[in-house]
C-alpha cells in the first residue's frame, strides 16, 4: 500500500485468479520494482536513472513510465490498497473499529518484513533521504485514506467525508508515515511491527503519561 513503506507487493496467494492480461502486468510492475530497487541499492537513489530502469526490467523506459508516472511511484508503490480495504470490510462487524484496525495493519506489515527485509529497509532509507519521494508518499496518503475512510463509513455509518472521519483517518495515514520514518532514522534496529502498535496505541488511547 502506498503509505506502507514496509509493505511487500502482495504476492500471487493474496489476489484472486487473474487473466493471462492480468497477470503479465503484475509480473511486468514487479520486474520494475525488482530493477529499480537492486539500481539504488547499487547506486542510489539520485543515479538511478528511469533508462537503466528500464534496461534492467528489461522494458522499453515508455513501458516504465505507462506503469508507474514518475520514479518516486516505483520505489512508494505495492498493491496492498484493496486487500487492506478488503480485509476491512472482513472483519466482524461487531468488533471496535480500532481492533480491527490493529489486526488488518500488523497482519500486512509482518510478511512484507520477513519475506524482504533489504526491501523493505531501502524502501523507508530512501524516503527519509529523499524529499521528492517523501513529498509523494504524503500525496498517496490522501488516497488511500480516502479509500479508508469509505469502509470506516459502511461499518459506523458516519460520513466519509466528514471532519471527524478525516481527521481520524489522516492521523492513522500520518502515523503510519512516522512509524516509518523513525524505523529508518533508528537504523531499522526496531522491531517494525512493535513500532506500529505503538503508533496504533497513541492515535487510540494519546499521549502516554511517560516515554515507553
């Protein structure tokens, strides 16, 4: 999901069965992504160039750019949305929002971890280094929490676009963003997962009364 730097791209067990179509793309966007990321490891961020992109993924750049619109897209971009969003909507509807929160976020985070740890760590260095790509991750979370404030909708029957239901929603997209962002200036010595509870714990309950 774009706001989730530690999220893998979901694999072929999370989607449904797909067209041939379908699935050339997702192999087509995870070749891009693969290039992409072995290029900045190699090199960084600001010498990796959508051509060399391209001939890695072995693509045309114009493929490269009809995929993801700017660069900054690769490294933020995964598929993790709609299965967040279905996940959701899953859940029972009895249970208090922010459980079901809790649940769907550490659900997703812990995999994209453990199955791609280098990825993952590269993903947040970048964004921490790089403001082009911190100023679009801060874009793609007014989408996806637009996205979630739809389903916060169907299960409360509160208005998506009220105040309460965006202001709740950015503060999550935001604390999301943070809990990265400190992963990556700590040296990723953190356990991710452990920094997510901890963000879902202030954005529930406030401010503790003393640092953890």
């Amino acid at each position: 999901m774009n706001h989730m730097t530690a999220a893998r791209p979901a694999s072929p067990a999370d989607r449904p069965q797909l067209g041939l179509r379908e699935r050339k793309k997702i192999k087509t966007r995870e070749a891009i992504r693969t290039a992409t990321y072995a290029l900045i490891g190699e090199q960084g961020y600001d010498a990796t160039t959508i051509d060399q992109i391209a001939e890695r993924a072995e693509v045309s750049p114009s493929t490269v750019f009809r995929y993801f619109p700017t660069k900054e897209d690769i490294v933020l971009t995964d598929e993790w949305d709609p299965v967040l969003v279905a996940e959701l909507r899953a859940r029972p509807a009895d249970e208090p929002w922010p459980d079901s929160v809790r649940h769907v976020m550490l659900k997703a985070v812990r995999p994209g971890i453990e199955d791609d740890p280098e990825v993952a760590r590269l993903r947040t260095r970048v964004m921490v280094q790089v403001p082009a790509v911190r100023s679009r991750m801060m874009e793609s979370m007014s989408v996806t929490g637009r996205m979630f404030g739809e389903v916060i909708g169907e299960r409360t029957g509160l208005d998506p676009e009220s105040l309460e239901v965006r202001v709740y929603t950015m503060s999550l997209m935001g604390g999301l963003m943070q809990a990265s962002i400190y992963w990556a200036e700590h040296g990723h010595r953190d356990d991710f997962a452990t920094l997510l509870d901890r963000t879902l714990d202030v954005l529930e309950h406030g401010l503790p009364s003393k640092n953890p």
